[in-house]
C-alpha cells in the first residue's frame, strides 16, 4: 500500500528516501498535515487534568487499584478475589512506578525506568552490527522477552514533551536521537485470563504482563550498559510503541488499533530500550493482516463503547487523544477509556474476540494463519465464528479450573 504523500523517492535525500521506502513496507500512509503527540494529550494522562474525561468514575477506576478495603460487586468476575488477582499482577510495575515519585517520575508509565546501574566505562568492540543483533536479541530471549525486533530512532514517533503528574503539565522529553536505535519486545499475555473479559479478573493479564515487561526491560537495559553503551528502558513512556514494533518486523496493524504478531496475534504488551549500540535493523513483515481487517468486524461489532472504527482506513480524528495525519483505523479513545472507567477494570474484549488471538503451538491455528493470509480469507474468518473461539469464559470457571488442576 502506497503512501498518498510520500510519492517517488527521485530527488530526496538520501535519508529522507529511505524513511519513504521504510514508511511503505510498513504500510504507515503519513500526510503532510502529520504533527507529532504529546503524551500530555493521551487519554490516561487526560483523565487527571481535562474535565473532558475526568470524573468521578475515572477517579474511582485509579482508585479500586490501590483502595484495600471497597465495596465489592457480586457481579462475577468483579469479586474480591477478581480485584485481589488484578491488583497484584500490579505489584511489580507499580512498584518500580513508584519509586522516584517525589522527583515527579512515574517509571515506566510517564518517564523511562533509571534502575539501571553504571557501566563500566569502556565499550566491546561491535565489529559487525548484523551480529551484535542476532547477540542482542538472543540474550533478550534469555532474559525473558517472548519477542524481540529491532528498528531505528524516529523522531515522529517520541512524544514531543513528557507528562507531568505532579503538575498536570508538559515536561521535557528525555529520549532523543542520541540514542539511534530501539530494541523492541514483545510479552505474550494469559489467554485463558483474557477469554473472561471484560472482568477484574481478566485485567490480571494486562498487569502480570506488564510486571514481566518491567524486569525484561531493565535487564535488557542493564546488558547492554555492562557492554559500555547507553540504553534507556521504556515502556508506555517517551515514544508510541507500535510504529516502533511494525517497523521492528514484530506484527502489523489491526483494525482495533493494536499490534497483531504471527505468534499471539493481538495478545501482547510492548517495551522498548533506546540505545546507541551499533545494530542492524529488521523489516516490517506482512502475513495478511491488513487485508483480514478490511472484511473482518469482529472487534467493532464486539465492542460496548462502539470505539472501534468498522469503515476504511481514514485521516479523521475523534479527539486530541488521536494522532493526526495519517491514514489508518482510530480507535475513540474517549468512548474506550470512558467504558473502563464505568466498570472499574480495562477492558479487553477486541483482543478476546479477534480472530488472531490463538495458540499457534498447534497445526490447527498454523494452517488457520495461512488461510487467512490468503484469497480464503472470508473462509478462515467463517470457521472462526463458526467454532465459538472468541466467546467469554465465566470468571468462576477460570477459578473452577484451578480447583481442578490443583486438587
């Protein structure tokens, strides 16, 4: 898919055509109009400062994170136990949030981690950025990652300024091009946990995840700094972390505005490690996935808050939570927050009901990802509604199973 904009590459620096060329096999269609975001205007960090989207119910959302003693519901699924395994699968991340809050930090959220210590002050010889990769990547495995990519610095991705929470008002970004590449990862989440959303109990795969993130990152982080180079972890903080994952070749863009990766499909949570380590770049990759959203509606006809977009690809622009300039599906971030908010837990109902959310450890969903890849498309996308994959587990069941596992 071509750019409208980006036209041929005659004519341009040589950077600058590289970027067009890069922008393609991505499929990114960036206009002229493009301005880059400022994390002050993401929904989350709107819910503290802009009446817009704060309200009672968006306090009380933050608050069942970390209130000890509330009014529970007797909905399933929304229990104490439910809350109690949410908050946490929590633990982890917020600890490492928390930890330079008087200095106005939020690590991982709002500001990259600093948990780092120094390194020894001389590098190893990278003789061959090509190998440093497949090192990097082999050692982020290791340590954890489920999946590892690695792609360039761009600009257009980092926020332009930093979010303050003490202030409720911009800040400096601290990540720049200094730091010219990114090692991106990717953490598989639990899909047995996601088949109950929305539930309190299903959120416990967002934070068990991100927990895993935190101390993937750092150690990658660490790593590479014991090899005598800069690396700063990130996590939802300095730069939007799917342009960086589909440049570093780990998915493509789905229609519910998530990354979908070959091997768990939208299931994932995203880290990235800026760092000026020589190393090669990987290409984005295409399996099928663009073409599978424009004639699939599953997460737009699933979606209670009706956020999702169920026409083409376009430049509109719901709110100032959205990017402008460029041609893709945008989520109403607004309405999306907004249904969190109502049931005190986020949701996850568009990755439970995606067709890509499958264990590709068996043949089955292997040859399912290939038709789907191809002209039998409508086929794959049939048996799927057909078998009942994407229907809810009730909360209770997920906990009878234990009883059964355990016992």
């Amino acid at each position: 898919m071509r750019s409208r904009h980006m036209g041929p590459d005659s004519g341009r620096r040589p950077e600058a055509a590289s970027q067009a060329a890069s922008d393609r096999d991505a499929c990114f269609e960036v206009g002229d109009d493009f301005r880059r975001f400022s994390q002050k205007d993401d929904v989350f960090c709107r819910s503290f400062w802009d009446p817009e989207v704060r309200s009672d119910r968006s306090d009380m959302f933050y608050e069942t994170y970390r209130t000890p003693r509330m009014t529970w519901r007797s909905a399933d699924g929304f229990t104490q136990r439910d809350y109690a395994l949410r908050n946490a699968s929590w633990h982890v991340t917020d600890i490492f949030a928390e930890l330079r809050a008087d200095a106005d930090r939020r690590e991982g959220f709002l500001d990259p981690y600093t948990a780092v210590r120094e390194g020894p002050g001389s590098a190893v010889e990278v003789a061959s950025p090509q190998e440093m990769a497949r090192e990097v990547k082999h050692a982020a495995r290791t340590l954890g990652a489920d999946l590892v990519g690695i792609t360039g610095y761009d600009e257009r991705w980092t926020y332009t300024h930093a979010y303050s929470r003490e202030t409720e008002t911009e800040k400096p970004q601290e990540v720049t091009g200094e730091l010219e590449n990114v090692v991106v990862i990717a953490q598989s989440m639990d899909r047995e946990l996601l088949r109950t959303a929305p539930s309190a109990l299903s959120g416990a795969a967002t934070g068990a995840t991100y927990s895993r993130d935190t101390i993937v990152l750092l150690a990658i982080a660490q790593y590479i700094t014991n090899l005598g180079y800069r690396a700063v972890a990130s996590m939802n903080d300095a730069a939007l972390a799917i342009p960086l994952a589909i440049k570093a070749g780990l998915g493509e863009y789905g229609r519910h505005g998530l990354l979908i990766t070959r091997e768990f499909g939208p299931r994932v949570r995203l880290g990235k490690v800026f760092t000026d380590m020589p190393l090669a770049h990987d290409r984005p990759v295409r399996f099928g996935v663009r073409e599978m959203c424009e004639v699939c509606r599953a997460c737009t006809e699933a979606c209670p808050a009706r956020a999702i977009a169920g026409g083409e690809p376009s430049t509109h622009v719901h709110n100032r939570s959205n990017i402008q300039g460029i041609r893709k599906w945008t989520t109403d971030a607004e309405k999306c927050f907004r249904f969190w908010a109502n049931q005190n837990t986020d949701c996850a109902i568009c990755v439970r009901v995606c067709p890509y959310n499958r264990t590709y450890d068996n043949w089955p969903s292997r040859v399912w990802r290939w038709v789907s890849g191809t002209r039998l498309r409508r086929l794959a996308l049939w048996l799927d509604r057909i078998s009942g994959r994407g229907r809810r587990l009730a909360p209770r069941r997920w906990w009878n199973a234990a009883r059964s596992r355990y016992l």
